[in-house]
C-alpha cells in the first residue's frame, strides 16, 4: 500500500509539472526566437494623401505571415502608418494575431501583439518591435515582448528573424 501511495504521489507531481503553472502560481519567463516569411500579399485597405506634408502618404494594409520557431503558426495583422515618397521610409504601428502552437510543447492557441514598426527606404531593412498583449489557449495570459529584423523585397514580401521574452502565467 505504502509503495502504491508512492507511485500515485509520484504521478501526481509529474502530472503537474508537465501541465506548467497553475492559476495563481508565479508566471515563467522564456527567451523565444524564431523566423518569419510575408505570406499573403499586403493589401491596402486605405490611401490617404497628406496636403500638410507633400510627398507622404497615409495607409492602412491588411496582411500575413507564417512563423516558425519557438511559435510555429500563421499570422494576420492590420497596419496603419506614413510612406515617405522620397526618402521611400515607412513607419506606423501594427495589430497582429498569431495563430498557432507554442512549438516545444505543441499547444494551440492565438498570441495577441502589437507595436511600432519602421521601415528604412534606402535599404529595405524593416525593424518591428511588439509587445505580447495576450491570447487564448496556450497563450492566455501571455506578456512580454518580440523584435523583428526583417529585410523586404521589391514584391513586398519580407523575410526574417524574431526574438524576445514570453511571460507566461
């Protein structure tokens, strides 16, 4: 009995460990890091010339990627920003949903970012910094931060890496 006891005690603990943190419990922090390719092609929902500021042009665009990596999945998000006809700089901020699995345990959820983005026209180098506002399934209460650095091609399509810090819990 006492060796039944033990066994049972020993499955129970494995049990809760393998689930990851229970509601309450202190959150965990883990590096991520990954690659990304534009997939769908960005499509403009919006075109605005600015008659203050000659050759900038207000957008709005709808687009999407895949992810690999720590988060494997598909994205689609929604940006809003300013095209420099001159100098071809972009910049604006963007709302993104990944749609996907937290790759080293396999759980399916949707992660929830959002951020700033730049694009630098001489050289097509895009930087997009986002903050992890939260999801569903795997990802509930998610926190943290991603960074991506990313060049993009003529066709728009981009192409790059990501890393950042997960909270969860």
């Amino acid at each position: 009995m006492r060796r039944l006891r033990g066994v049972l005690v020993g499955i129970a603990v494995a049990g809760a460990v393998l689930a990851g943190p229970m509601p309450g419990s202190a959150s965990s922090e883990t590096v991520v890091r990954g690659g990304y390719l534009s997939v769908l092609p960005t499509t403009f929902t919006h075109v605005k010339p600015n008659p203050r500021h000659p050759g900038r042009v207000a957008f709005t665009l709808v687009g999407g990627s895949v992810w690999d990596g720590s988060f494997t999945g598909h994205t689609y998000y929604t940006a809003s920003g300013t095209y420099d006809l001159v100098s071809g700089d972009v910049s604006g901020t963007v709302d993104e949903r990944l749609i996907g699995v937290v790759t080293a345990t396999r759980r399916r959820g949707i992660l929830h970012v959002a951020g700033t983005f730049r694009l630098d026209g001489s050289t097509n180098a895009l930087i997009v910094s986002e903050t992890i506002l939260g999801g569903a399934g795997a990802f509930a209460g998610s926190r943290g931060w991603l960074e991506f650095d990313a060049f993009i091609l003529p066709t728009s399509t981009g192409y790059g890496g990501y890393h950042g810090e997960w909270i969860q819990g």
